[in-house]
C-alpha cells in the first residue's frame, strides 16, 4: 500500500514539473510576446527561450499564455473560415477581440472591409481595435524605462528598415508545409498565369487536376504554388502576397529574438548607436513586423571576417557563428573575437544550444533567393547567399552598404 502510495506521490510530482517546464507566452503591456519556459519570482517574469534568460517585471506583463492556447486556437479557427467572406471575418475578430489578441482582431476586421468596404460593423470594430493598439503603443512610450530592458533604444529610422514586399517575399520562401496556417492574398490573374507557365508539366499532364487545383483553399493552392513556383518568374512571385509569418519566422520574432536581443543587443554590445564588428541589431520597445524582419535579414546576411563563415549557417547550423560564438573558448571551432565573461552554451549537448539549432536547421536550406531591396544603414555589408562560397543570381547576389 505504501508503495502504492510512493508511485502515486511521484507521479503527481512529474506531472507538476511537467506543466511547470511547458511553454508558454508572456503577453506585454506594450504589445511584445515572448515565447519559453516561464517562471514567476518576486514580481518578476523570467522566460527561458531558445537563446537566453529574459526578465520582464510583473507591472509590464498583460497576461500569461499556454502553448497552444489562444493564440494557436486562432489559428486553427483561421483555417476553418471562408477567406472570401466578410462576415466569416468579423466574426474570428470579435472573437479574437474577447481573447485580446488585438493585431488578429485588426487583420481580420481589415480583410472584413476589403472584401466588403460598407461593411457597418467591421469598420467601427477595426476603429475600436486600432484606438486600443495606438493605447498601447502611447502607454508604453510614456512608462519609464524598466531596467530589465535594454538600455540605449534608439530612434529608428524608416529607411533602416526592409519594405512590406520584402517581407512578402521572406514569407512567401519560407513557407514550408506548416502553410495551413498561412493567410495569402492572390492579386488580379496570377492563379491563371500559374496554372498557363504549368501546363503539360508535373501534376498538370492529368486533365482534372487543373480543376482539383483551383477547388483548393489558398493556403493549399500556396503551399503547391511555393513548390512548384520557378524561381525565375518573377511576376508570378510578386503577386502573391503572404500576410501571415511562417512557422519558423514566427518562432524567431517570439522566441528566438527575444533571447538574442538580451544577449548581443545590449548598449554595450551590438545594439549601441554604432555597428561593432560590422553591425548592429535595431532595438524598439514595441513589437513592429518591419523592425523583427529586419533584424532577421540582418543576422542570415551576416558572414565572419573570412567571409565563409556565417552568423546563419543553414547548410551546417553547427557551424553557425550565433551558435560558435555563444560556446566556451574551449568548446568552439569559432572563437568570439572577444573573450565572453559567461559563455551563452557551456556545450553543444545544452539544452539552449540545440534549440537555437533546431531553429536554424528548420529554415529553408538552401538558402532561397528572396530578391530583397533592402539597403542596411550605417555601412553594413550583408550577403544574403545559397551557399557560404558562392552567392545566387538574383537582387541578393551581391553585398549591400550605405
């Protein structure tokens, strides 16, 4: 019986550690969501993510989050609603509205009064929705700065910053088979033009597939487009506009930045009002897609001095200088050129370390031609390549200064 006992007892005790150890997202007054393991201390959030332990004071913090909860449930009801009808819409934005999440709720009252401009009721939601988000935004502008932040945030400039399109493009190439959860505007005739550069090719030989094909929801006809898209159309690619970040873009913005931003964006490193060692990571108190996308177009354009070695390795994620750099002096291949008081993996086995490269390892290898217009400020020179040695052809297949 009291082993009976014993067994139970520490049953219990693993499933407490369980749910204790489960991802989880921190909300921000301010808008920012953070993604890892959360702990609460004495008024203070510490979350564990892919990269670095960040604090964030309980004052700041709107709510806590499970994996999986509303945010992945929106989601999921996402993929269930007819994308062409204003009321389906509206709908998953009022209900998106009750959960707070406020930039869902906007993204769908907006695609509401696009398909349906007259729409009454999406435009005073999407007017009440953009009055809370500006709240936000003008209530964390005026709360003082908290120390667990970084110091020195720094006025950033438009054109520091990748365009909308660029980022429809990062999108687009980084869609993978997660893309279910992708929302994709096609404009004017470009699923037409798709299936005519298609014809008597692949899946298009068998005469009923043309019809299977455009009887699909846009995220399949995305995913299969993505797929079978030739690199060299252009026109085609420019036309299809990706609104959604994919899995491995979201997880960047959520988890793997956040670890990075507290680490390598402090004053004193590379987030000061210069770039050191050649560049520098934009910091904002505020979560703005524009200053995410850039700050990752800026690490996966990154080489070392030699110029082989890159900050994103996705052909070799070990061989990662994010990666390289935050390992002992005695465990890496590639020293940090400055010696670090705390190294950010003590080995590769680290729990940390092999989730930074799980996260490296799952973009798109080889590296996609995102054909990006992007010109970095300040001198950096970025390479965004298909390989470490040689870059592609495209608007990418050459560095970049100001």
């Amino acid at each position: 019986m009291c082993g009976r006992i014993l067994v139970s007892a520490a049953c219990l005790l693993m499933a407490a550690v369980s749910a204790m150890a489960q991802t989880k997202t921190v909300v921000c007054k301010d808008g920012r969501r953070i993604s890892g393991t959360v702990t609460l201390g004495e008024g203070v959030y510490t979350i564990q993510t892919k990269v670095a332990s960040v604090t964030i004071p309980a004052s700041e913090v709107e709510t806590v989050v499970a994996e999986g909860g509303a945010r992945e449930e929106y989601q999921q009801r996402r993929t269930q609603i007819d994308p062409n009808n204003a009321e389906d819409h509206v709908k998953l934005g009022r209900w998106a509205l009750d959960q707070q999440l406020l930039e869902q709720a906007r993204d769908e009252f907006q695609s509401a009064v696009a398909i349906q401009p007259r729409h009454e009721m999406a435009t005073l939601l999407l007017q009440l929705v953009e009055r809370k988000l500006q709240r936000q935004q003008t209530g964390s502008q005026s709360r003082p700065a908290s120390t667990s932040r970084p110091a020195g945030e720094e006025n950033i400039e438009d054109s520091w910053l990748v365009s909308e399109e660029d980022i429809s493009r990062i999108r687009l190439m980084e869609t993978g088979a997660e893309s279910l959860r992708t929302f994709v505007d096609f404009r004017g005739d470009v699923i037409d033009r798709f299936i005519q550069s298609q014809r008597g090719n692949k899946d298009f030989q068998d005469p009923s597939f043309e019809r299977r094909f455009l009887h699909m929801k846009p995220v399949e006809k995305l995913a299969y487009i993505v797929r079978n898209l030739d690199p060299n159309n252009t026109s085609l690619a420019d036309d299809i506009v990706v609104r959604s970040d994919p899995k491995s873009l979201d997880e960047f913005r959520r988890s793997v930045w956040p670890g990075i931003l507290q680490t390598c964006g402090t004053a004193n490193c590379h987030g000061g009002p210069k770039p050191v060692g050649r560049w520098k990571v934009l910091r904002a108190k505020t979560r703005d897609e524009r200053i995410d996308y850039t700050n990752f177009v800026i690490l996966d354009g990154l080489a070392g001095a030699d110029g082989k070695a890159r900050m994103i390795d996705r052909d070799s994620p070990d061989k990662s200088l994010l990666l390289q750099y935050g390992l002992a002096s005695d465990r890496a291949e590639m020293k940090h050129p400055v010696n670090l008081r705390q190294p950010l993996f003590p080995a590769p086995t680290a729990a940390a370390y092999r989730r930074l490269r799980d996260w490296i390892a799952s973009l798109k290898s080889p590296h996609p031609n995102y054909r990006l217009d992007y010109v970095p400020p300040m001198g950096m020179k970025l390479n965004y390549s298909t390989t470490a040695q040689n870059r592609s052809q495209g608007r990418d297949d050459h560095s970049h200064d100001d």
